[in-house]
C-alpha cells in the first residue's frame, strides 16, 4: 500500500497531525520508536492530562512567552473550545478546574490516549514501530522517509518528534537532526517548566513544605523584575518546584537571579506586623520558635529565626522592636538565589528546537523543504503550565495535516 504522507513522531502532536490529514481523505503512515504511540502524554498532569485552558485563543497566546505571535494563525483556526470538542464528540467527557485547566472527567490521561488511539483506527490511519533515520527529498520536495530497515516513498512528511524533556519517553531530540539535514535551524534546547535549584540549607531544611497562596517573583541580578505570579509552591531537597516556580523558569536569565516570596500576599506591612504584635502578646512567654505556630507553617519557623539571627529559645516578649520590623520584611520578601535549573530530563517543555522563522505560520510547512511539516513541540515554542502546551501541540499539527492533506489534493503528483 502506498502512503500520501508520514508522520514522524506519535506523540500527542503527532497523533492529531495524522488524524487530521486522515480525515481529509489522506492515507496516512504514523510512524513511532517506541512500542505504542502516546508514551510521554500518559505522564502528563501527573497522570491526569490536562488537555487544554479553557479561554480563547487569544489568552493562550498571552501565555506563551516564546514566539507567540508565531502561533496565531493556528490557534486562532484551531482554539481550546475545538479541542474540547474534538474530544468530547468522542466519548472523553471533559471538566474545568481551578485556572481553567481541562482534564477528563476519569482523571486519567489514559482516557485521552484512547481516545486518539481509537480515532486513528477509526481513520484507518497505519501505526508502524520504527525509528525514522532520515527524511529523503529531492529537488527541494519530499520524497519519503528510510527507517533501519526501509525507504518509504510519501509525498508529505509531518516531523513531530518532540523535544528533549523526559528522554525516557522517547524524547532524545531525533527530530532536530533529521530537521538540520534539511537546512532548518536548530535553536539549542534547554529545560522549561522546570524546578529551580537554590544556593544555601534553607530550601533542603524546608524539604516537602508545599504553600498554596505565595505572591512570586524572579528577580534579576539588577533588580528586574522578570517574571510575577502567585500560587503554589513546593520546597525540595535541590530548591524550588511547584506551579509558580515552572513558569517563573520559562524566563531565568543568566547568573544572579533570585525568587522573592511573599508568604503574606493577603496582607500589606502594616497589618502584618499588627498580626505578628498579636501573636508575641498572645504568647508573650513562650520561646520565639513556638510563639510562630500560628504566622508559619513548624518547618519553615527555624529557617525564618535563623535569617534572622533570632535565637530560637529567645522568649517572645523579648523580641525587640527592629527584630519584629525584620520579620514583616522577611514575610514579604523572603528572597532565593537560584543558580540554575534542573537537568532536561525533568523538563516538562522543551525550550529551543526549529526556528520558527524558516516555517509558515499558516501551514506549519518548511520554508526550505517542500511537503515537510512541522507540529508541537520540536517547534521552538513554549508555554506556561495551564494545558496550554498541549493545544499549541493541537494547533499546531491541526495546520499541519489540513495543509498538508489540502496540498496534496491540489497536486496530484503521484507516490513515488
């Protein structure tokens, strides 16, 4: 049998790119390394998949703060409220959560996976193991693709390999090699939506506090404020994780950053340190590390004491006044100095990856190779937590297969 086009990649980009192309009437080769398509959006959302934001395509795009404009002629034909149908015409019943995060109802990314699994049966699209090795094209078109063990003749390729992050998954960076073949830029790939690593005990003493409301911001060595959020946060053995702390990652700039805290958002200085005046009366004789119980949580008390060279057994109503405007100052800005992120592999999102100036934002289509496509994350773009790196995947191969299936339908050129 022979194939219009291939995908190279089954991944959640990869997967929908196939789809759609099938749906316009394409016979469609999904080609996939590992043993069944979907492996790496099985670990997504924590094993729940949280498919997409449900806001417009415009809100996605103020996510996103790495080429976004890039991205506007796809999210625009293909926004949030379509990839919720999709799925939901399906059977995968969806539900919003707290920031509008969309995850099945099931809280199962398995339910997602089936979904497209069934979908690509059902379009009879042809999943085949193999590890793609190079993409064949000959006077600047495609021709097909040679795995290890053959050539297979095509008249469009849609690359959607992913990125680097979570290489156990499948995501080695493969794609940017078979994309340097052909011409295309490679912008270097780093980590994003990563957890940050700190200088100092103060972070591993903290390990496993995990603080639901704290206003964030990174801070640059010169004082710029470089990212603001507010949310949770998560004190690891290595620094920081957590909601807040991934999409502060998307922006860290060189050495000398920091992460400022306030642990304090709902109150400003004034009635914080009326609050504190409070609890030293009210245990006025207690030592300075149990008269706190009540302003912190118990494993963040002697990491507060010793910033403030607070003796721990000092007796609260001993506290004197210029130590007591300290500690509202600490509460409101307890700054970390970050020295880097953590390794790739823990990477939710890959940052870098084909530079999107060599690839049509309407089509997704190589500007170098004719008939070579381009679909979620092997693209150098990325996004906050919230699904919006899921639908830039929809979007994003959604363009990539309806123009790949509308080109071939106009040229006729037959399988090579």
């Amino acid at each position: 049998m022979g194939y219009d086009g291939i995908v190279i990649g089954g991944g959640p980009a990869g997967m929908f790119a196939a789809i759609t192309a099938a749906r316009q009437g394409q016979r469609v080769l999904l080609l996939e390394k590992n043993d069944r398509p979907g492996k790496k959006l099985l670990i997504t959302g924590k094993g729940r998949c949280n498919v997409t934001n449900d806001c417009s395509a415009q809100e996605v795009l103020q996510n996103v703060p790495r080429n976004g404009r890039f991205l506007y002629s796809a999210m625009t034909a293909f926004p949030p409220e379509k990839t919720k149908a999709f799925f939901e015409e399906r059977g995968c019943a969806l539900k919003t959560e707290r920031g509008n995060r969309v995850f099945p109802v099931t809280d199962k990314s398995q339910s997602v996976l089936d979904c497209l699994v069934s979908e690509l049966r059902r379009q009879r699209v042809a999943v085949q193991t193999a590890r793609a090795r190079h993409i064949l094209a000959e006077n600047g078109h495609v021709t097909g693709v040679e795995t290890g063990s053959e050539t297979i003749r095509a008249k469009w390729v849609v690359l959607a390999t992913g990125g680097v992050s979570y290489p156990a998954t499948g995501s080695t960076g493969d794609g940017y090699e078979l994309a340097r073949a052909l011409g295309h830029t490679i912008v270097p790939a780093e980590g994003n939506l990563v957890p940050l690593e700190t200088a100092g005990a103060d972070c591993p003493d903290m390990q496993g506090l995990s603080l639901r409301n704290v206003g964030v911001k990174l801070v640059s060595a010169k004082g710029k404020v470089l990212y603001r959020d507010f949310g949770e946060l998560l004190f690891t053995h290595y620094g920081v994780s957590g909601p807040t702390v991934l999409s502060a990652s998307c922006h860290l700039k060189g050495e000398g950053c920091r992460l400022v805290l306030d642990l304090k958002p709902a109150l400003e200085e004034g009635k914080l340190e009326a609050r504190i005046l409070r609890d030293l009366e009210q245990y006025r004789n207690r030592s300075m590390e149990n008269a706190l119980v009540d302003l912190l949580p118990r494993s963040m008390i002697p990491v507060v004491l010793r910033r403030l060279e607070i003796y721990p057994a000092l007796q609260a109503n001993s506290l004197t006044k210029q130590k007591r405007r300290a500690l509202v100052e600490l509460l409101k800005a307890f700054s970390m100095e970050i020295t880097g992120k953590r390794p790739v592999s823990e990477a939710i999102i890959t940052s870098g990856g084909v530079k999107v100036s060599e690839v049509d934002p309407r089509t997704m289509e190589s500007k170098r190779v004719e008939g070579l496509y381009f679909a979620g994350e092997i693209l150098d773009c990325d996004a906050y937590t919230g699904g919006f790196n899921l639908q830039i995947a929809w979007a994003t191969a959604y363009a990539a297969g309806m123009a790949a299936a509308e080109k071939t339908g106009i040229d006729k050129r037959p399988v090579l």
